[in-house]
C-alpha cells in the first residue's frame, strides 16, 4: 500500500514508519524547516505541492497530537488550516482512509475508576495547546468523514509510550501502536468516522478497547487482560 505519514520528525512518526518500513511503500512529509533527509518538505497551503504529495497515495496516517513543537499559534495553525488543507487534497486525489493519531490524555482529568469510552466528548484545556491541538485537529477530520469525503479513523493511544506495567495504568507498547496502524489500514468492519481507544492490557487498565477488539480482530489477542 502507499502510504504518507505526515509529521515524520516527530517521535510517533518515526516509530511507526519504522514499524512499517518493508510492508509498505512509505512518503514522508513534515513541513519545510523541520523536514531532512529523505523527507518531503511540505506546507500543506492550499496549492498544487499538496495535491502532488497526495498522488497516487491509497493512505494517510497522520501525527495529530505532538507531531509539531513551537508556538501556540503554530501548533493550532497546524491542526486546523493545514490538516483542513491536506485533507481536501486527500478527497480530491480519492484517498481512500485517514488514519489520526490522537490520545488518550485527551480524558486524563477525568477520575480513573470511571469506564470511559468512545461516546465521551473530548474537552480539553484551552491552557494545553497540545491537547487542544489534538481536540482540533479531531474535529477538522470529523467534518471531513460526516460529509463522506473521506473515510477517518481516529486513534487514541495510551501513554506513555512503552511505560513500565506496573505503575501505569494507561501504558501502550510500541508494537501495539503499530500493530493497531496495521489493522486499521485494513479493517472492513469501520464507519465514515471512527473513535478508536487503544491502551496495552495491564494491571487497573484505565481504559476501555472493546471496541478495537471488534472491529480490529487483529488486536484482540493483544488487548485481551
């Protein structure tokens, strides 16, 4: 499959071009003063750069939360006018899914024992730009799936990445964000927009996957307790 990974300096985007290098044919982009070598440097305007990096391109699994550093402007400008920007190119090339990469700290106020799932709202502090730039940049692609121009799975993913079992109850490993990546670019079973919650199974597990054992059956063996 033909994938772009957007934000491809960013820790996330490396793990899971890394995970998927040699089963895909991988297009990295992140913007111009970030990208080196081997990635396109790209400002996702409105313009015909952005339709080019687009073509012929079946998938996109996009860095929706600390793909970017810098300024609360840019972060917000980034999760809004550009994923605005890449994702109308992407409907218009025929792209065919749009995998965000969200969090799960999006509920991290919320008190552990309640069993949280993918019908809450999200509702993040104006205060954390990266949260709200996650909030953001879900709801620029949740527009695009309501209007059925793309299809998009949203996916939570616990933290900290790789945590030590024992004292975290929200942990993901490494191969489980990738494995869930996988399964994503691949699963018949989802809808125009879908909120996907991915946690490791460990001690106190904070958070529900049920619904990713559904509809990604690849994981089920992986998020079993």
């Amino acid at each position: 499959m033909n994938l772009l990974i957007t934000s491809a300096v960013s820790d996330t985007a490396k793990l899971i071009a890394n995970g998927l290098s040699g089963k895909h044919n991988l297009r990295l982009t992140d913007l111009p003063e970030s990208a080196t070598a081997g990635i396109l440097a790209n400002k996702l305007d409105h313009e015909a750069e952005t339709d080019r990096l687009v073509a012929d391109i079946e998938a996109i699994v996009n860095i929706g939360f600390q793909g970017q550093t810098g300024s609360a402007t840019h972060i917000m400008d980034y999760h809004t006018r550009r994923m605005y920007n890449l994702l109308q190119a992407a409907s218009d090339a025929g792209v065919r899914r749009f995998i965000n990469i969200s969090t799960l700290r999006l509920f991290e106020d919320h008190e552990e024992n309640l069993a949280v799932t993918e019908r809450w709202r999200t509702d993040p502090s104006a205060e954390d730009t990266e949260l709200l730039g996650a909030h953001m940049a879900e709801y620029v692609c949740k527009e695009f799936a309501r209007d059925r121009l793309i299809q998009v799975v949203n996916l939570r993913l616990g933290w900290p990445f790789d945590g030590s079992e024992s004292d975290e109850t929200a942990t993901i490993s490494s191969e489980l964000i990738v494995a869930a990546v996988e399964e994503s670019l691949v699963s018949d079973e989802l809808a125009e927009w879908q909120d996907i919650h991915i946690q490791s199974a460990v001690e106190n597990q904070r958070f529900i996957t049920s619904t990713a054992a559904k509809l990604l059956p690849g994981l089920a063996e992986r998020l079993a307790r």
